[in-house]
C-alpha cells in the first residue's frame, strides 16, 4: 500500500513493535523490518490509555483504512474495536488478520507462521518421504495472509465507492494456505483418502514428470515438463530421440508409472554440465527450468533490479542494503521514491502536531505521560 502510494501510518507500542526488539536492535531497524516498512510513517502509542485509545480515535475520523493483526478480541477488549470505530467513520474499512480467523472453535489459538503451517497440512507435504516434516523455507502463511488481506481491503474501498459505507474485512492465514494445496489435495482424492505423501522435490500429487530437482556437476537444476512438447524437446536437448517410442516415457501417464526411471534419464544428463548451461540449453529448447539459486544470487539478480522489484538503498541503521518495491506494477503511473524504513515514535511531531492539531506543550505531556 505505501508502495503504491498510500499515506501509511504505522502504530506502535512505546519500545516498537516486536519485529523491533527480537532481533535485539532497540528502537532502529532490523533488515527484515526494513524490507517491510519502507515509505511508512511510524508513530508509537499507549492504547492501553485512555488519552491513547482517544488518540487512536481521532486518526480513525481521519483514515480510510485502519489494519490490524492483533489476537482475536484484543481490539474489542481495548475498547477501539470494528463495532466502535465503524461509529466514529461509517465509510472506515476495518481489515484484521489473524491466524485462523475471528470466529470458529479455533480463533483462540496462537497463530505463528511456524504454527500456521503445521495445522494447514504444509508441513506435513515438506520434506521427504523417510524424513520427519518440514516448514517451508519461506514465511508463506505470513505473506499468503497478508496479500489476501490487501486484496480484502481494496475489495471493501472499490464496494465503497458504490455504497459510501465501510466495511470489516478479515483473513484468516489458515484459510488462505488451504488453496495452494490443491496438488497435494488432488492426490487425496485420487487415492480414495490415502494421506498425501512427502514428495521432496516431486511434484505434489506425483501426477507429473518429469518434475524434480536435479543434480548439476556444480549445483542444482529445476526441471519439469507439463506438456508432451515439453517432454520432447527435453529429449532432444539431451541428445535422447532414441527415448521418444520407449513406452516407458510415451506420455506422463507412463512416465508417473516410471518415476524413478524417468528421473534417471534426466539426471544422467544434468549431472554432465553446470547448471546454468543447462538452464542455457533447455531455454533454448522451450523446455520449463531453473538454476537452484541462493539468496546472495537472487539479491543481485539484474533481471530483479532492473525492473524495479529490488533496490539498493542507504538506510540509517544498515548502511547500505537491499529493499524490494512492491510486485504490484501500475503501467504509466509514475514512480514512488523508495524512503527507508522509520525508527519507532520518528513521525509522532508530523501526525500528532501538524495531522491531529496538538500543539507542542500537549504532545510534550503525552510523552512524559507515556500515552505517545
């Protein structure tokens, strides 16, 4: 949202929010802080006050959109809930995230993506078969809640245009995992309930192959062909047409029944070469695959910065670090300056003086109050 041009105002608690102090730097920024607050302004705020909750109150009349991750209940129980603020703005959308959302036998239990994961059934498809289960190595039921939440949210303000009214808008992080298991689920069902198995790197419902992470002389290589051309062209890019009327590999079907076969046949062919002629060679032959890359490569990716999608910025606290920009592409709007994350409390003068009125005597006594 601040990315694309949204005034952005983040709450905090007095010391900053904990993403702040985990990682043990006070009040300044941590890099994953920094890669996901840029362009925000950042007040803090007491709202176990009331001078807090009326302060809270005021911005309220003034916002579009207030949003919030807090447990079920929290809201309500500090007295600035959806049933009080929609009061004070008929037209605010009020969006909540939680971990399993605000109603339901479950909406009390502690939401972590770690823990999210767990009760969705990710875990139990990571990994390998002989191994216990795995997380995902990404935060996916973290970014999978928040970007269903910012389409909720752009939902209810399009809805508001038509009604002038607002409206509360919730995720659940478990109800937004469920659909990205839809080829895990798919084996279910095409297994009369059997448990989907862990596949490693296979493909979910064992329903494709070639699919599968194959060992290059200096890495890793991600190959997979979803069409019969795809499968073709593979065996032509490998020098293999003598393998184009074997039954073994005529058609997926066959080559799902042969698994193992048909992933040695590709990977005595990729354990010759680097993993980036293979990716050379299967480009040039229209055949779907990918260097296994590490995080350093992928931050200095030239295809990445070149589009705008990562940055290179000066921040206060890191020096100089890498940022993304939104993933949202608006075609022929213009740009937004990226401006590096903010220290907790650093915009309480701009938006309680200049946006809320207060004079400089009143927000001197809110902070030896400890409300701001």
């Amino acid at each position: 949202m601040a990315k694309a041009g949204a005034n952005v105002i983040k709450v905090e608690p007095l010391g900053g929010e904990p993403l702040r102090l985990r990682i043990g730097v006070g009040r300044g920024a941590s890099l994953p802080f920094a890669m996901l607050n840029s362009n925000k302004r950042a007040v803090t705020l007491n709202l176990k006050s009331e001078r807090g909750r009326e302060l809270l109150i005021e911005m309220v009349k003034r916002a579009d959109v207030l949003l919030e991750n807090f447990a079920p209940g929290v809201m309500d129980r500090l007295g600035v809930g959806w049933s009080v603020l929609r009061e004070v703005n008929p037209r605010l959308i009020y969006a909540s995230g939680s971990g399993f959302g605000l109603s339901g036998p479950d909406r009390d239990n502690l939401a972590m993506d770690l823990t999210v994961q767990a009760a969705t059934g990710i875990m139990s498809v990571t990994g390998f078969p002989e191994s216990p289960p795995v997380k995902a190595g990404a935060a996916v039921a973290d970014f999978l809640g928040g970007i269903h939440l910012y389409a909720g949210v752009v939902t209810a303000l399009y809805e508001r245009t038509q009604t002038g009214r607002g409206r509360l808008v919730e995720i659940a992080m478990q109800d937004a995992v469920y659909p990205a298991l839809a080829s895990n689920l798919g084996f279910l069902y095409n297994n009369q309930g059997e448990v989907p198995p862990r596949t490693g790197n296979r493909h979910g419902g064992l329903a494709i192959a070639p699919y599968n992470v194959y060992r290059a002389k200096d890495g890793h290589v991600a190959i997979l062909c979803v069409l019969e051309s795809h499968w073709t062209n593979l065996l032509t890019a490998m020098g293999r047409e003598d393998l184009k009327t074997d039954p073994r590999f005529v058609g997926n079907a066959a080559r799902v029944e042969n698994l193992a076969a048909t992933d040695e046949v590709v990977e005595s062919w990729t354990q010759t070469l680097s993993k980036h002629d293979i990716f050379a060679i299967t480009k040039r032959h229209r055949v779907p695959s990918a260097p296994v890359r590490n995080l350093f490569e992928v931050m200095h990716d030239p295809h990445l910065h070149q589009r705008g999608m990562l940055e290179w910025i000066d921040h206060p606290d890191l020096g100089r670090i890498v940022v993304p920009g939104s993933p949202l592409r608006f075609h022929e709007a213009g740009s937004i300056e990226t401006t590096p994350s903010p220290r907790a409390g650093q915009h309480n003068v701009e938006i309680y003086g200049s946006w809320l009125g207060l004079s400089g005597e009143e927000i001197d006594k809110l902070r030896e109050d400890g409300v701001i």
